[in-house]
C-alpha cells in the first residue's frame, strides 16, 4: 500500500546534494576597474583631475619613504616622466600592434641628435648662432621637429622590414636600434662622435633676476623653504610637469585610436593576422601606422632627455636602454596604457631609491646576516623535500619563492663580504639588471600578462554583455538526481 504521508517529489537519502555554484572570483584590480568603467566621463574627470594633482605636487613635498636620498627626487620624477612617455609609444608597437620591437632606442636617439645637431655649438648644423633658430625659443622649435623625423624614420625602417614577423622583425630592429648609435659614433664630423655634443638648447621660460635663464636650466635647484610652489620646484619638477603633459596628451590621442577601427585594427593583427588579413583587414597599413606612431612619441621623449641634460653621446643610446624600454611594458602590461607607466615608474624609480641602500654597513654584519640567509635556506630546502607533498597551493609556492630569494641574497651577500671596501660597499642601486632580469623570469613564470593586463571592451552593450558572462549559471540536475 502507497505511503501518503510521503511527498512524491522529496528526495530520497542516497539523492546527492545539488552541487553549489562557484562563487566568482574578484581581484582587487577587478573591483576597481570595474567602478572605474561605472562611472560617467565627467565622473571619471572628476577622479582622475585630484590625483593628477597630487602627483604633480609629489617632487615638492616628497614622502619620506618615496623620498630619494641619494639623488634629487624632482629630477627622478622628471626621469619617471620621460620613462613613462616612451613606454606608452613602445606599448602601441609592442602592446596594441604585437610587433615585438627591439631597437626602440633608435628612435629615442634620433629625437634627441635631432635637437643636438640644430642646437649644439659642437655641431657643424647648429642653427643658433646667426642661424633661423632665436636661442630663447629654439628647443621648442626642435620638439616638433624631432617628433618628424622620428616618424618620417619610422616609415622608412617600417615600409621594407613589417613584412617579416616574430623573431626576424626583433632581430631587424635590433639591428636598427644598433645602426642609429654606431653612426653616431662614427660619424664624427657631424656628430662630434663619442665626445657627444654639450650646450644643448633648453626652454628659456621664466627668466627673471635669480633665474636668467630661465625655470628649466639647471641652474634652477628651487628654494625649499619658500611658500610659493613655483619658486619651490626645481629644474627638475618643471621638466616632470611638462613631461606630465605630453603624457596626458599622448595618453588621450592614443585612447581614442585605441577605440577606433585603428584600435580594433591592431588587436586583431597581434591575436592573429593571418586571420585578420583574410577578414579584410590590411595589415601593412596598420602595422605601419603603429610603427609611426611610436617612432614619433619616441623621438618626442628623446628631444626631452637632450634638452633636459644638454649633453648627448652615442653610449646614452645603448641596446641595454632598449631592453629597459621593454621590461617596463612587460611589467606593466603589455596593451595597457596605465600600466606600462607603473611599469616605467619601476624601472625608472627603484634602482634611484635603492642607490643609497647598502646590502652590509660592514663586514662582521655580512657575515652575520650570510649565516642567517643560510640558514633559512636549508630551512626551505628541508620543508619542501618533506613536506612539499601536504602543503597547499600558495605556501608551496611561497615556499619556492623564499628559496629563490634567499638563494640570490646568498650570493649577493658572499660577493659583498668578500670584496667589502669601507665606504665602497655594494649598493642595491649597482644591481638593477640583476633584479630586472630576475623580475622578468618570475613574471614569466607566474603572471606573464604583465601586472597590469589588458581588458578588452566590447564596443557595443559592452557593459550587459560582460555581466551576462560573469554571472554564475544555475546548475540543473539531470537523470535520476532530477
């Protein structure tokens, strides 16, 4: 006989449990980005005006922590700048286009020998002596000019080379990047060769009777105890504000490429061109285009470093500045505007800040501080031979985290203790190839998008599509679990 006390649609007790949807999960990175992209454009303004504001008040009151010790930190910022203009034009060829290019230093040469050779009293070019350039406005004549030549040299290496792809495009712009300094060595007659070319033109802006020439010569060191902000900057702060400038600038230009059919045109060329090419897409055009564009921001951040310096040679213009340029768009992200200015912020500003960071204050503390490193060494060692097996993701690799770590520190501090000089010793500063190349095989490793990656946005119902995407979908049993 039925039991009709018993509901038909209960489950019995060997009915498994309907499972639970995972949970999404959110970074931090993901939240903020996420109420950024909630806000209206005057929103976003209304954001973005008060922090562009605090960091240009940054180099006259400087953190303490951020503060550099051993070098000016107006001219750091400056330098931080000028970083931050170059990787954004290297971000469009390598970031937005895919075109892996190795020797953007070339294009930073030639903006800069560009302003050196119509503006130095070394060069058989300059035009400020009796020439069509006035000394007071000079640089600002050349900043334009420079940003021509560097595009213009853009096409011509982009037109015969952006056929090839991969390897055989990074091995030609290498080679560039090469070229452009060893003719700068070598062609000594116009050029001055390695002996450079000093008395670079600068902007003559604010002249008055304590700054004859003006607020950007370097004569400018700012008076530290003054109320008025202006008198407070140095040279150094001045070229930082006019470097934020054309970042803004260039930042706003290339957006609003990013989110035209150009945009659309270059992140299909880097997922696969062969495809777009098939959809229609002419990829010599656009990848020529990408090729203009960051020549010319790089000349435009060459002509900043001669002026700023008023000195160039062939040995500022190495390949090493080249992989520099690189390594702050793969730490920042490749394709990501902002974070390939963190990633410039990096390179630019940590080899400055631990300059004055001593590895040992003396001998006895080397050694003190090696017997620990090793010990904690062996320590790591010896949990991951026994126990790698029952620890969970994150301490197993923080565990090989601490073994990396302390394994270089280990060497770092046997080399310091055995070549320790007083006064002389080994700085973090002196090891910044060491640490960058070491930065560049972890991210590979672990997070090879970059810290900052790219969020593509669709451009229509962008914002209901992806929130249909991220929401988590109902799971329905089937079978006999129904």
């Amino acid at each position: 006989m039925t039991d009709l006390t018993k509901t038909p649609d209960a489950p019995s007790p060997e009915t498994p449990e309907q499972p639970k949807a995972a949970a999404p999960r959110h970074g931090v990175g993901d939240s903020i980005r996420t109420w950024w992209d909630g806000l209206s454009r005057p929103a976003q303004w209304g954001v973005g005006v008060p922090i562009l504001i605090l960091l240009a008040l940054l180099p006259l009151f400087p953190p303490p922590l951020l503060d550099t010790p051993g070098y000016n930190f107006g001219l750091v910022m400056a330098q931080v700048a000028m970083y931050a203009l170059i990787a954004i034009g290297l971000n469009v060829v390598v970031g937005q286009a895919g075109l892996l290019d190795l020797g953007y230093v070339g294009f930073y040469a030639i903006g800069a020998y560009t302003v050196g050779l119509l503006t130095s009293p070394n060069s058989p070019w300059n035009q400020t002596d009796g020439g069509w350039l006035n000394p007071t406005w000079a640089w600002m004549a050349c900043l334009p000019i420079a940003v021509a030549v560097t595009a213009i040299s853009g096409i011509i290496l982009g037109t015969p080379t952006l056929r090839l792809r991969g390897d055989y495009l990074a091995i030609v712009t290498l080679g560039f990047g090469e070229i452009v300094r060893l003719l700068a060595d070598n062609l000594s007659d116009i050029t001055n060769g390695s002996l450079g070319l000093s008395g670079v033109a600068f902007p003559h802006f604010g002249e008055s009777d304590s700054k004859p020439e003006g607020v950007f010569s370097g004569g400018n060191s700012g008076n530290a105890d003054s109320a008025n902000l202006l008198d407070r900057a140095s040279y150094g702060t001045w070229w930082y504000w006019f470097a934020m400038v054309l970042v803004i600038i260039v930042l706003l230009i290339v957006g609003n490429l990013e989110r035209s059919r150009v945009g659309r045109a270059w992140v299909a060329i880097r997922e696969d061109e062969d495809a777009a090419e098939i959809m229609g897409v002419p990829t010599f055009k656009f990848k020529l285009w990408a090729f203009l564009i960051g020549a010319a921001v790089g000349g435009m951040s060459g002509a900043i470093y001669a002026g700023q310096v008023q000195f160039i040679n062939p040995t500022g213009f190495n390949i090493i500045n080249s992989m520099l340029f690189l390594c702050a768009v793969v730490i920042g992200g490749q394709g990501n505007k902002l974070g390939v200015i963190f990633g410039a912020f990096i390179i630019a500003y940590l080899p400055a800040r631990l300059q004055s960071v001593k590895l040992v204050s003396n001998e006895s503390t080397g050694y003190i501080l090696l017997a620990i490193d090793v010990l904690v060494f062996v320590g790591l060692v010896v949990v991951w031979k026994y126990k790698s097996d029952d620890l969970s993701p994150w301490p197993r690799r923080g565990c090989i985290t601490g073994m990396v770590v302390t394994g270089i520190m280990g060497a770092l501090l046997l080399g310091s203790v055995l070549l320790f000089r007083v006064g002389g010793a080994q700085t973090l500063g002196d090891l910044k190839y060491m640490y960058f190349g070491i930065t560049l095989v972890v991210m590979m490793i672990l997070r090879p998008q970059g810290l900052f990656p790219v969020r593509q946005k669709l451009l229509t119902f962008g914002r209901q599509v992806y929130q249909a995407v991220r929401k988590p979908a109902e799971r329905e049993l089937i079978g006999a679990g129904r």
